[in-house]
C-alpha cells in the first residue's frame, strides 16, 4: 500500500509520538552492586502516616547501604529533620567504620535539595545521584525496600492484634529482623554478617513483636507487698541499648531491660474484628 515502506530505516511520525508515546523501559539492575561498603547509599522518605506513633512520629527515612544492603531507619515528626539526621547517620559510619559515603542515591525531594544539605554534600565531596520527577523505578533499592519494611511491619502488627499507633515500632522491629535475614540480592547472605563479620547475628535473643511480657521493676523493694514486675507489651529491640524495648499502655512509659520475662504465646492486645479495617489507617 506504501511504496518503499520496507526500506525506510526510520519513520518519524508526530501524530504518533503525540498519541503512542510511552516510558521507557528500565534495566534490572538488581545484581550491580558496590564493591564495598558506603560506597553508595541509597535513600528515602516514608511517609505521612495517618496515624501518629506512639512518640508523634509521621514519617520514617532509610539509608540502605548498596553493598551489604544493611539499613538504617529513623523515625521523624517532620521531613525537615532530615539533614540533621543525615549528618549523625555520616559522622556514625566515619566514627564506626572509617568509612566516608562516596554516592548518595535519593528521589528528587527537597528536603535533599536544601541549602544546608547541598553545601554540606559539596563540601565533603559526596557525589548525589537523584531521580527524574515522578520515576521511582530510578531509586528502586529504596522503593523495594519500603515495600518490604511496610509489608513485614504490618504482618507484625496484623499478627499481635496491635494498633496502628504503634506503626513507628514495627517499622524499626522490621528493619532490625530483615537485616538479619538471608537475602536473594545477596545471593543468600545476611547484611547484617556482611558489615560486621564478627559480631553475633544477635545482641538478645529475639521475641515475638507484640507479645505479653514483664519487666522487673527495680524500684519495687520500697514497699514489701508491690508487685516485682511492670506487664507490658514487647515492641523491639534498643539501637543503644543490650536490652528489650518494652511499653507500658498503664503508665506510657518505655523500658529498655534484660530482664524480661515474655508470654510469648500471649498477644497482649486482645483481638478485634476491626483490626483488618484499621490497620490500613497508618499507610499513606
């Protein structure tokens, strides 16, 4: 019908690319790796959640490091603590590992964008990759492991009858078990071994999220006939801490302590037909 059609090595058509015009298509990189630690960190803002944390928390930001792909969360009630956070996340990995991040991998949110943050950035040499305007697939090692910190939080709170105010604990709960767990980018390693070859995969040994335990109260001797311990619900593990970290719903007090009993087979909420319904209320 259109002579010549077959040898034409081209065929530049307007209409088409006005009416046809899709994204382009976006390599799996998921096998390149850095070849060693903090040599790119890849990052990203959650957030809002609908439903604050137990500490006000709204939003959480992950530094994922590209090697080990071992991550750091951080709770935050307002985006613009993020380059206070990304400074102690820099000074902790130079103090701990005599290491400085060569890449920061981010999307194109301001809060990486500030004054503070590109001055300190050029100052220290790092170089910032950042995302075009609305292609997450760009800093997909941060969108994939959003997806598995949210998926893994909310099985933890599902399965302990939990509120969605305690989100914030799940969430850094998550981050703490999947770092300690085979990954397949890894080809089956574990992060957390990766970074720190000869620590215990361990600091306490790990308890259900959610479950009914009782701290000892060191307090307690005053009077005779007080009781020895504090009910309350497990909720993780302390960053800076050898110890559980436990909450109190009678006294809104956290305790960080080893001993610890736990009633593991014991939620210590008690189960709604509603839990479905709400849990969804702390997702953006």
């Amino acid at each position: 019908m259109v002579p010549h059609l077959s040898r034409l090595e081209s065929l530049e058509c307007e209409s088409c690319q006005l009416g046809k015009h899709v994204r382009a298509s976006f390599p799996n990189s998921i096998n390149s790796r850095a070849m060693s630690p903090f040599d790119v960190i890849h990052s990203d803002v959650w957030g809002p959640s609908r439903v604050p944390s137990l500490l006000g928390h709204r939003y959480y930001v992950t530094f994922i490091d590209d090697f080990s792909r071992c991550t750091w969360i951080f709770l935050m009630k307002n985006r613009s603590e993020l380059f206070n956070i990304f400074l102690s996340f820099y000074s902790e990995i130079k103090t701990q590992f005599g290491k400085v991040i060569r890449i920061l991998r981010s999307d194109n949110a301001k809060e990486y964008f500030s004054d503070c943050f590109k001055s300190f950035m050029a100052s220290h040499g790092i170089l910032h990759q950042s995302s075009c305007p609305h292609t997450p697939q760009q800093n997909g090692v941060a969108e994939r492991k959003h997806r598995h910190i949210v998926d893994t939080a909310r099985t933890l709170l599902l399965n302990a009858n939990a509120p969605p105010k305690l989100w914030g604990d799940a969430v850094l709960t998550a981050g703490y078990l999947i770092n300690r767990m085979p990954s397949s980018v890894l080809n089956d390693q574990v992060p957390h071994s990766l970074l720190y070859p000869l620590d215990p995969l361990y600091s306490v040994h790990p308890r259900v999220f959610g479950c009914t335990c009782f701290v000892h109260d060191l307090f307690s001797g005053r009077d005779k006939l007080s009781a020895r311990a504090i009910k309350c619900v497990f909720l993780g593990y302390s960053r800076v801490q050898k110890g559980y970290r436990c909450y109190s719903p009678a006294t809104h007090r956290f305790y960080t302590s080893t001993d610890v009993t736990f009633f593991e087979d014991t939620p210590y909420f008690i189960s709604t037909d509603v839990k479905w319904a709400l849990m969804d209320k702390w997702i953006d």
